[in-house]
C-alpha cells in the first residue's frame, strides 16, 4: 500500500508540474513527505502547538484517531524512514502497513469503549478524547451487536491479529518467537528448537553430509 500510495503522488506530481521522475525519486519524495508530517502532528499533538496550522492538524488527526493521535507522529516516522531505507521492499511494506491499519483500529475501538463510546452528536470534544470517528465506527456497532464486553473481547483479537501481521507471525509460531525474544534480551544465545525449520538433520540422526564417505585402508598383512 505504502509503494502504491508513493505512484500515486509521484502520478500527481508529475502532473502538476510536467517532470517524469525516476522512481527513486518519487520514493524518496514520499519518505520525506511522511517525516514532514510527523514531525507536523508532533509538534500540535505533543508540544501544544497553537494557531490555525495547529487547530487543523489537531481536528484532522484527533477527530479520527482520538486519543491514539499520540502515536501518529511515531508511525508516520517509521514508514518514512522504511521508504527511504527499504524503498524496494515492497512486500513487506504494504504488510505492515495492513497490520498497522488492523492495530490501528482495534486501538482507536477500544479507546472509544474505555470512554463510554460518545457519538458525534456529543461533540467534537468528547469523541476526540475518546476514539474519534474511527473509533465510534470500531466500536459502537460492536457493542450494539453483541454488548460492550463482546466489542471488547473482539476488538481485542482484531489487535492481536494486527501485531501478527506486522511482525509476520503465524500462531503456530508465537512460543518459538517469544522464545527467540527472550533470548535476545537476556544475550543468550538461541535455544535448541528455536532455529529455523529444517535444520541441517544432524540432531535426528537422518542427515548426512554428501561428501563421498572414505573407505578404511587396509594394511599390509606381512607374515
């Protein structure tokens, strides 16, 4: 998604202004706009900035994220700097940006249910301290279906599933993956098991090497 939405500002740019530029450029183009906006969304979102620049941002982003606006500025930074370092990588980019989108909305869903799931009619305020529209569109047709509890719960394993996603964890592989982390953080080196599948059959005793094996020279019988 991330390498789909760099054509498409690189379609618009070239556009407006007539000049084909390689796509190189375009990624690059993309990678500084999204650096340009969080340090924008931080400095309304974290450092209070005031005036009309600064009320825009604050009705744009908080009144569809709500609370979760905090975190905006930080996601913005980590996708620019992968356009910029990765920008071939394509696969895995629109990857997490899917499970960032899922973790995004479980997030902003669950936000709004912590605070009573307001609705517009409340006001602008309430539903930016809460979920904002994401988050009323998450969770109050959840809850209305099968009570606040049930929208929890669900919101929940929508969560789960979004940070599968972008770390590209299948189920089956959650223990391996928490036991590859713990070995990390305490400088350990891997534990038996939790090295790719396949291995080299060593430990089974049904690998072999393919090098020719040698026979035993025979020696000499003097009698």
């Amino acid at each position: 998604m991330a390498g789909g939405g760099a054509r498409l500002v690189g379609a618009g740019v070239r556009r407006i202004s007539g000049i084909e530029l390689e796509p190189e450029h375009r990624r690059d183009g993309v990678g500084l706009l999204l650096l340009a906006l969080a340090v924008a969304v931080a400095a309304r979102e974290w450092w209070g900035l005031q005036g009309p620049f600064g009320d825009l941002t604050h009705a744009v982003v908080a009144g569809t994220v709500g609370q979760v606006a905090y975190a905006v500025p930080l996601v913005l930074l980590a996708f620019g700097l992968r356009l910029l370092r990765a920008p071939g990588d394509e696969a895995t980019t629109n990857r997490i940006v899917v499970g960032t989108l899922t973790l995004t909305v479980a997030a902003c869903g669950l936000a709004h249910l912590s605070d009573g799931i307001p609705v517009p009619p409340d006001g602008a305020t309430k539903m930016r301290a809460a979920g904002g529209i994401l988050g009323f569109l998450a969770s109050s047709p959840l809850a209305a279906a099968v009570s606040s509890i049930g929208a929890l719960i669900i919101l929940l394993l929508v969560g789960f599933f979004g940070l599968l996603v972008i770390t590209a964890t299948p189920v089956r592989m959650i223990p391996q993956r928490l036991a590859q982390l713990r070995d990390r953080v305490m400088g350990r080196k891997p534990s038996e098991g939790t090295t790719s599948e396949g291995g080299d059959g060593a430990a089974d005793g049904k690998g072999g090497s393919d090098l020719p094996r040698q026979r035993p020279k025979r020696g000499i019988v003097v009698d």
